[in-house]
C-alpha cells in the first residue's frame, strides 16, 4: 500500500487494481506522500479506509479503478497499481 499511496500522490496511477474488501486504516504524514499503517481506525489521527483515499485520488486525476475478487492479488498484498509512466 505504501508503493501504490506514493505513486497515486505523485499522478502516476493509470489503472489501480484492488480487492473488493481490502481497507487499511493509517495515519498519514504531513507530507501527504507516506502511510504509516494503524491499529485502531478509531484514532483521531487515523484515515480510516487509506485505500479508498487512493482510489478517489487515481480517479480524480483521470485513472480507473478495477475491483477484483478477494485473495486475487494476494501475492501483491491485495492492491497494485499500473502506473503511467
């Protein structure tokens, strides 16, 4: 997730592929560019769905989306990410 957060900060995200039901509570820097993944997304300074943060990003800069079964990208930790360049 912290590969796939910085490339989509960056607007290199063409197309993010991403497990139905994959969510990752986290805080995130001043920055905006790195995750640090939390326990409790109940914390005041938590982001409590990072991937969905990312997924409104690569669409607001004129990505797509592609959703996929749950365990399909588990070999990529449940998100990936093709980039544009």
């Amino acid at each position: 997730i912290g590969e796939v957060w910085r490339a989509v900060q960056d607007g290199r995200g063409a197309t993010l592929v991403v497990e139905e039901d994959f969510d990752v509570p986290a805080r995130i820097d001043p920055t905006g560019r790195h995750l640090t993944i939390a326990d409790n997304s109940t914390d005041p300074d938590v982001v409590d769905d990072a991937v969905d943060e990312a997924i409104e990003a690569v669409i607001a800069m004129g990505g797509k989306v592609v959703f996929v079964e749950s365990g399909a990208l588990a070999v990529h930790q449940r998100i990936a990410l093709i980039t544009r360049y």
